[in-house]
C-alpha cells in the first residue's frame, strides 16, 4: 500500500485527500468525516488500514472547512459543493468509486450519489435524527440515494440505532450491519464482551464483504 495526499480546488475551498492505494485496485472508496471530527475517526482510520489489501483504494477526504482550520462544520449546501466539485479527483483512477462517510458525511455521500453516479454508498454511523428527537428522522436521505447501500451502525448510537430504521424498501434497499455495544464513534465499553479492536475488525471485514459483493 502506498499513501499520497492530494489537494483540490472546490468552490468551498481547498480540500485534502489522502489516498491510502491499493497494489490493484478494482474500486476507489471515498470517505467523508463527520462534523464534529476530521479523518483519524477510528472507523474511517481501519479501513484505510485494512482495504487496499483488499483490492480497495481508499480516499480519506477532508472537506474544506476542516482543512481551514474551522471548528464548526459548513451548511449542508455547501459540503455537498465540496463534494461534488472534488468527485472529478476521486473519478481520476478509473476505477468505480464508491460514496461514502461517517455521521455527517454519510449524509453527504446519500445525497450526492445518484448525480454523481456513485457505484454504491457506504454509511457509517449514518445519523438518522438528532439525539432524542427520533420523529425528526433523516431516512430519506438515505433512501434516496438510488444506489447498493451499506450501513453499519453502532448498538448505542444516540443518533439513532439499527432498530430504528425503517424497512428496506425500493430498487436498492441497503444492508444494515450492527456493531454490538458500539457507540457513535464506535466506541466500546470496557464491560463489553468484544474488545475495541474486535469492533473495528467486524466493521471492516463487513465493508470488505459487501463491496466484493459488489462486483458480482
């Protein structure tokens, strides 16, 4: 696996992705942080370790906001401008790429995916309504997204958890994977009966999973 960092140019500002590469790649698998923290979340930091081996590049990208610096997170609006202005780099490979982030950044890639022609979306701890308010839910972004979807989504996620969301239902109704005792950020307690690693290993051996499936 070899690691570069590339800058692009978006009308929101410059943003940043590290690629982490595989040898071979099939697919490109980019990835979106989440609002309240930037690409060393644990989640997207496995992955990026543990894919490219895999026959997945991963593109870890740090939306403009982030990369100036600023402690809150852009409009909506203006993350998915981000976005859609850098997909171009994340196409530049040949290779499919598949959409997708944590929390806030799943959103983004929901939202985005169809025009962007994505190949799938992948949603980790897709935040489906605000703490405590359930009946302001978000699953219509996620339904929306008109592409192969996975969520993984942890058991303790205030944001909303596995049981929460609604039926699978259209074209292309997404898979939900469960991280037990998990919370927003995957975190594990200390009285779990999985250890912090074992988590992140079932998350990735899940995404692994699911984009060889993919390409059948």
């Amino acid at each position: 696996m070899s690691t570069r960092t590339e800058r692009v140019a978006t009308p929101a500002g410059e943003a940043r992705i590290t690629w982490h590469e595989a040898a071979e790649p099939r697919r490109v698998l980019a990835l979106g942080h989440g609002a309240g923290g930037g690409i060393e979340a644990r989640d997207l930091v496995a992955l990026a370790a543990a894919l490219p081996a895999r026959g997945t590049t991963v593109a870890l990208v740090e939306q403009p906001w982030r990369v100036a610096g600023k402690k809150v997170a852009a409009a909506p609006k203006v993350l998915d401008e981000g976005w859609r202005a850098l997909w171009p780099a994340l196409e530049r490979p040949g290779r499919p790429v598949v959409a997708g982030g944590r929390s806030a950044g799943a959103r983004v890639a929901c939202r985005t995916a169809a025009g962007l022609h994505a190949a799938a979306v992948l949603a980790l701890a897709f935040p489906l309504h605000p703490p405590g308010r359930p009946e302001r839910s978000r699953a219509q972004e996620l339904s929306a997204a008109g592409r192969p979807a996975l969520v993984v989504q942890g058991a303790r996620d205030p944001f909303g958890g596995p049981g929460e969301f609604p039926r699978p239902a259209g074209e292309h109704p997404y898979e939900l994977v469960e991280v037990p005792w998990a919370d927003h950020g995957f975190a594990v307690p200390k009285k779990a009966d999985l250890t912090q690693d074992a988590a992140l290993a079932l998350i990735t051996e899940a995404v692994a999973e699911w984009l060889d499936r993919l390409d059948g």
